[in-house]
C-alpha cells in the first residue's frame, strides 16, 4: 500500500490582463507500507525530496548509514534489517535502500535542506499514524 505526502511550493507567478497565473512545483515523499505495517522511504525519495546535489546521493547515502543517532532505545548506530534494508532494484546503476521513518527522521533534521522540518514534521505523524504526539515523557 503507498501513502503519499505532499509538498506544494509555488515556483513562479505571471499577470495578464488582470489575471494572475500561478504554478506549482509537486514534490512527494512516498512512505511505504509492509504487509506487517512497517512504514518505510527509500532513500533516493527522500534524497530527491530534500533537493539535494544528484552528485552527491551516493556519499551521503552512505554517511546516513554510517553516522550515530539518538534513537529512541539509545545512541546507536543504523542496524541492517532493524533500521534500513537493501532495495532490490535489478539493472539500476544506483543502490536504493529502505529506510524506517524514525531513522529516516533523524536523517532529516541532519541534513542542509531547507524544507528539513515539514519533512520531519510528517514523517513524525506518519510513524505515528497521523497524529502528532504533543505530550512525550522526559528521560
């Protein structure tokens, strides 16, 4: 099942005659959904919808990976098939992953994108089927 969310920015606006003209520029982060209701991104949407340099998908895919995270059971690193999985994606010259919304969310608020906290807001309220979670206990 996909789940899509939708980001609308306006991207130029014209006048003619008294009428004005808008267009907009569609940008989706689709989340996943497993057939055991873990909900997932791949890892070049998110890329593509942070609008990061194409160029360096590969390095920073790799630095996501790798880095140290404050998950919710500790600082730790990202575990293979417990935070991220390798997408199958035969004949395509790129690695693709997929990625849990929580790491997927710190990854977010790491990154130099402008549009980081509409995306971690969402992928908040998706992890938590909608609705965002306003009261969390201290540690």
């Amino acid at each position: 099942m996909f789940i899509f969310v939708a980001h609308l920015k306006q991207t130029s606006s014209q006048r003619n005659n008294h009428n004005l003209f808008i267009t907009f520029e569609f940008m989706q982060l689709e989340v996943l959904e497993s057939k055991r209701g873990t909900k997932v991104v791949t890892a070049s949407n998110l890329h593509a919808a942070l609008k990061l340099p194409v160029r360096q998908y590969g390095a920073l895919v790799r630095k996501w990976l790798r880095d140290v995270y404050e998950f919710q059971d500790g600082m730790r690193k990202p575990q293979m098939y417990r935070d991220f999985a390798k997408r199958a994606r035969p004949g395509e010259p790129i690695e693709d992953f997929y990625i849990t919304l929580e790491l997927a969310k710190l990854i977010v608020l790491r990154t130099n994108s402008k549009q980081k906290v509409k995306y971690a807001r969402l992928l908040e309220a998706f992890a938590h089927n909608g609705q965002m979670n306003l009261f969390q206990h201290a540690a």
